[in-house]
C-alpha cells in the first residue's frame, strides 16, 4: 500500500477550504466571489434607544461586536452607527425592554 504524503494528510478547517474554493473559482471564471461575501456596512442604517424603555440593562453593548454602543452616562449611547451590519437587528433582539428600533427600517 502506498504512503500518503505528508501534504495530503495535513487537515484543513473548513474556512481554509472555503478560501482554497473561492481563490480557486476566482482564478478560474475571473469572478471575485469575495466582494459578495463580504458583511455590508451600514450608511443608513442604525439602532436608536428609546430612553424611556431603556432598562440601562448593557444588553447591547455586550452583544454588540462591531462597537457601535458604548456606555453613556445614564443609558447606552451609539457612538459608531457606520459599524452596524445593515439590518442585522441583532440587538434589538436582545434588548429585554424592547428599547431599540432602527433608522432606515422599513419593516416597522
């Protein structure tokens, strides 16, 4: 039986073979699937706190990877609202009191 080479063995991630895929399809068919995979940014889109709801709870701030709150004096401030993903409604969706709505939201 013939030996594997050491190449061969080595196990990849999954996200290495989704990189090795796209570099590949890029290659192959000159079409940057990276552009599409990326996360969109938003411009005009971002979460609002309605004070009067606001529990000061930081439930937001804590779920929140991309810093767009930081704590403000009495409640959670959004200081980056350029950094949030375009309709993730992630932490409104956290929030216990119901605080957060989005500018830009359609679906009210």
């Amino acid at each position: 039986m013939q030996e594997v080479s050491p190449t061969l063995r080595k196990r990849l991630s999954l996200p290495q073979m989704a990189s090795m895929i796209v570099d590949f399809l890029t290659r192959q068919f000159n079409f940057n699937l990276r552009q599409y995979m990326e996360v969109k940014m938003a411009k005009n889109w971002y979460p609002i706190i309605n004070e009067d709801l606001c529990t000061s709870c930081s439930s937001c701030i804590d779920f929140c990877k991309n810093s767009v709150f930081e704590n403000g004096d009495m409640y959670p401030k959004v200081v980056n609202p350029d950094n949030c993903v375009e309709f993730c409604r992630g932490c409104g969706k956290i929030c216990p009191s119901e605080a957060i709505t989005y500018f830009g939201d359609d679906d009210k």
